[in-house]
C-alpha cells in the first residue's frame, strides 16, 4: 500500500479457521500483520466491541470467501463495517463457488482472487494486492494544504492558503460536541433496538460510536443506516430511526 499499514484484518467464518491462520502466516512471513478474532480478541475483553475496533483502525481487509462464509450473518456485518469505513477488501474464494444474495451485493464491484489451484501463487497475488491497494480513506481526509504548493504561489494564495490552515488547525483543536443523542437514554435505546433488528448486539457499539460523531439527528440515521443491507430496508430504517427521534420532515 503507498499508506502505512497498521494491520490487515482477516474476515472469515469460524468453519474456516484453518485456513485463515494460514493465509495470515503467509502474509505475516511477507511482513504484512493481521488481525483475526480467535487469536486476537484478549480474555475479558468485549468481543464484538474489539472486533469493531479491529476493523476501524485496519488497513484493509482479507475475506476468505466460502460457503461457510456466505452463510454468516456475523461475516456480513463485518463487511458491511468495512464498507462504512472505507476499508479495501480482498475477497479468496476458497472453493469454486459464486456469490448470492447479500453478500453477491457485497462483491459486486470487487475482484476476488482464488485460492485454488495453486495456493501458494494466490497467497502471493493477495499480498502483492495488498501493497498495491490505494488508500481510499486518505481520499476523504486530506485536507491540509501542500507546503511546496504555498512556497511557489503567489502572495495573495499565499495568504488565502495560511488562512485556510490556521482555520482547519482552529477546528481540529476544538472540544469535541457531546453525543447526538446521549448513551443509556431512552432515544438512544429505541435507536439501538430498531437497529439490532437488522445487524444484532453490535447495534449498541455502532449508535454509540455514530451518536459521537453525526452532527445531526438526521446525519445520526442515514449514517446508522449503511449497515442495514437493502435498499428497501434502509428506506425503513431512516423513517422509522427519523419517527423515534421526532425528526421533522
């Protein structure tokens, strides 16, 4: 990757195992680290808070594509998170199987690389795809001005330029804003509920996590909403999550 890598996460179903420990080994030996729940998560730490976490602060993202996998209702959260962070994923197909439902949504844009024939050979390609991968999250974040650009522009960008920078230095230093709607209240749970309905426990991590970070109630749903699967679905969620929060239209 032209980014630093802090660690590359391995998605897969727990029928799988085997084969995830593998994949990460090899692309451990290529000095690529990654992270996979049955050997990472610590006793006495909150699982799926963890999982979370892990899948945030990751580079990317290995999702060993089988039948297995495809069965999972907890591998299509964590692609789904992925998705919402803008986190690359690299779909192994590990038996010559096509992709259905939900998760033939997920993949639809992605090229996968298959594990068979030769194992070796794609375990090779799947590193060298790592590296390779741009960072598509660098794209959402670069706003700071390039320090060669303010060197040899005029002196009215110049000035435009210094301004623009000391305004971006003033906001990242401001006090973060409290909650959209504040942890343990009664918004906050019917908010959790309706959207446990579609992802699980784990709704209680992503609304608190989103509550920090929206600036609307508004933003708080459509936001919220990139983790329920269809369209349909999503559509409901937003009017219902608009409907508990007393959002006018």
């Amino acid at each position: 990757m032209s980014h630093e890598i802090s660690h590359i996460f391995i998605c897969f179903s727990s029928k799988d195992e085997a084969v995830a420990r593998e994949v990460a080994q090899f692309l451990e030996a290529e000095g690529l680290k990654c992270w996979f729940s049955s050997r990472d998560v610590s006793g006495g730490q909150n699982y799926q808070e963890t999982i979370v976490n892990a899948i945030e602060s990751a580079s990317g993202m290995v999702f060993l594509f089988s039948t297995n996998s495809g069965a999972s209702g907890e591998v299509r959260k964590e692609l789904s998170l992925a998705g919402s962070v803008n986190a690359p994923v690299f779909p192994l197909r590990l038996s010559p199987i096509t992709p259905s439902g939900a998760l033939r949504y997920e993949l639809s844009t992605r090229q996968w690389i298959d594990m068979f024939p030769d194992r070796e050979q794609a375990l090779l390609k799947l590193a060298e795809a790592i590296r390779n991968a741009p960072d598509s999250r660098a794209s959402h974040e670069r706003d700071a001005v390039e320090p060669d650009a303010i060197a040899t522009a005029t002196p009215g960008i110049v000035a435009h330029a210094a301004a623009t920078a000391a305004s971006q230095a003033n906001r990242r230093v401001q006090v973060p804003q409290a909650p959209i709607v504040a942890v343990g209240s009664q918004e906050f749970e019917s908010i959790r509920a309706l959207l446990a309905h579609h992802v699980g426990p784990i709704a209680k991590i992503l609304v608190e996590k989103t509550a920090a970070k929206a600036r609307t109630r508004d933003e708080l749903c459509e936001q919220l909403a990139v983790h329920v699967k269809t369209p349909s679905d999503r559509a409901a969620f937003v009017r219902a999550a608009r409907a508990r929060l007393a959002i006018k239209s």
